[in-house]
C-alpha cells in the first residue's frame, strides 16, 4: 500500500492544520514549514515556534511523526543547525531544495541550489555527516531552475552524498504550481538513484493519485494542496471513504474548520487568524460548492470571534453527515473530535 506524507506548505500548512489534517487520518509523516539557516545556530525557541512537534517527540498531537525541514546553502551553518534539529527532531531532519519563492531564491536557497548539483552534493553530506546515523537525512527538491536539463544529475547528487529518500516536487522552480505536474520526470529519477523516490505535485483527486503512481513508478506519494483542499483525501485513497467528496460531509469539514480557529484563536503570536480561515476557505472551495458561501459569508470579517461565529450558525444549520461514509465512521468521528 502506498505510504501517503503531508507536504511542508510554506504560509499554508503550518503547525495548526498538521494538527488538524493529520488528525482527520490517513498520512503516515508530515514535513514542517522550512526553518531558515543563515550565519547561526538557532535556538530551541525557534523549533518551537515553527514546529511545537518537537516538544512531543516529534509528532503531532495525533501521534504522526514530523520531520523539520531545513532551508539554506552554506554547508557548514546546516551541518550545525542539522546537528542541533536533530537532537529535538528524531524522525529525521528535511533539506529545502525546492522552495520557488523569489525572497528566497535571492539568497541562493531553495530551488536556486539546483543551478549547482555539486553545492547540493556538499550541503548534503555536511549534514549527513554532522546527524547521527540512525536519524534519516531526507531532501525535496523539483525538476530545476527554469528547464529540467540537471534534474537527473541534481538528484543523483543528493542521494551520493547520503540522502535516505528524495521528494520531487515534479515541476521547475519557473512552473511555480501551475499545472501540469510532470510525472515523468519523477520516473527518470527514480531509475537513476538508488534511494526511495516520494512523488509530489497536482494530486488532487484519488484519480490523480492512481495516475501519478503509475506515470512515476513511486509508491509513496506526498500530498500538499490537495489535502488542504479535502482533508478526506488521505483517506479516500485508503478506500476508507468514498472516492468522490459529497454534499453531506460538508458539515464534518465546518467542524473542522470551527476547530482550526480555535486552536490559532489559542496561538500567542498568531495575529491573522481571520486571514488563514479565508485562505483555507478559498482552498475548500475546489471541493465543495458550500465553501463558497462560508467565504463570502466572512470575506469582509476581519474579527475572528465573529468568523467563529458564523460558521458556528452555519454548522447548526446543517444535517450531519450520513451516506458518505463506510465502517470508518468512528475513525472520522474522533477526528472531528481531535479537531475541535
């Protein structure tokens, strides 16, 4: 059976929605939001802040492992901090090589690095010579730059310097996350490098899902965008749901997202909450058309306690979810619980 992970979303999937999404069910590991590493060690205080896993063994508080996720190109500074992430993250350390964003790029990180397969080369066995051998040290990286001329060399260089597996991102820094994915690609790689190959980009569906694994080859698929735009989707590829998202689970989803902003309404240092229900909102809506009046219900709202209100009146008005679920009910029911 296919392994299914949670991809790091960088502004999307932060610690509150792994909480919520890995909580519904169905993935086997997630990856943080990348922590950034310049010219210092980080402190303790920053791992807990971007990633709280580490103050629960590394899992969220659905019990799913976490790996951080590191970001950076000076392969001393990474070897350090990997060093120190190590010691808080025991389910493996993560490296960036595939963030697009132009802040980033600027600085040489992030997809940039695969311009340079033989600084990616060193990155990585500093690291993996500075993490202890039983912790894994795992790499993300996409097709390239702007063309996929050194996809193959830049994933071979990785694995060389003693990357466990590779998650390829099967589109160029330039393509963003604009469609096509190209599966491929992946499949190349994975010919070439004699480690686990995770595939990522456009499954949406458990059609896109099927798809992917055959076009790739891989077993195990990352899952990004489509699980914050139904957070059944895990699930559904487990066959413990159906196929197809219905009508009548939309009321379990309300729940969800009541239970979302309570827990940033909790944050100490969150100030946006109203902004990530929107955002996620605007993610549903690809899922189900009722997402769409919940938007626009609450797109001129910027209080959240009002925000919360109003999806609390919509969840009162609507019938719970019937003939859309199979004998996983109770398993959904505690998620909706683990949620709120």
């Amino acid at each position: 059976m296919s392994r299914l992970f949670l991809a790091p979303m960088e502004g999307v999937a932060d610690y509150v929605l792994r909480d919520v999404l890995t909580g519904v069910g169905g993935f086997a590991g997630c990856v943080s939001e990348f922590i950034r590493v310049t010219g210092s060690l980080l402190p303790n205080r920053v791992y807990e802040r971007e990633a709280p896993e580490v103050l629960h063994g590394g899992r969220t508080l659905a019990g799913t492992p976490m790996v951080v996720q590191l970001l950076g190109s000076d392969p001393r500074w990474m070897a350090l901090n990997a060093a120190h992430a190590a010691t808080l993250s025991p389910h493996g350390v993560d490296l960036n090589f595939g963030c697009p964003a132009k802040i980033v790029n600027q600085h040489g990180g992030g997809a940039m690095l695969l311009s340079d397969p033989k600084q990616l080369n060193r990155i990585v066995a500093a690291v993996r010579a500075a993490v202890p051998a039983g912790i894994p040290v795992t790499a993300k990286m996409r097709l390239g730059v702007s063309d996929t001329a050194r996809a193959v060399d830049c994933a071979v260089a990785l694995a060389e310097a003693g990357a466990a597996s590779l998650v390829v991102h099967a589109r160029t820094r330039d393509e963003g996350y604009r469609p096509p994915a190209h599966w491929e690609w992946i499949a190349q790689i994975d010919a070439a490098v004699d480690v686990p190959v995770v595939a990522n980009g456009e499954v949406w569906t458990v059609a896109d899902w099927e798809r992917c694994r055959a076009v790739s080859g891989c077993a195990d698929v990352m899952i990004g965008r489509g699980a914050v735009s139904d957070p059944f989707l895990a699930l559904r590829i487990q066959g413990l749901m159906e196929r197809l998202p219905c009508k009548d689970e939309w009321p379990v989803v309300l729940g969800f997202l009541a239970g979302y902003l309570r827990k940033l309404q909790n944050r100490v240092a969150c100030r946006h909450e109203h902004g990530r229900v929107k955002m996620w909102l605007g993610y549903l809506k690809r899922t189900w058309p009722q997402a769409a009046g919940m938007h626009d219900a609450v797109r001129r709202l910027n209080d959240s306690r009002e925000i919360l209100a109003a999806i609390e009146n919509a969840l009162a008005l609507e019938q719970p979810m019937s003939d859309c679920r199979d004998a996983s009910a109770g398993e959904l029911d505690a998620a909706m619980f683990s949620a709120a």
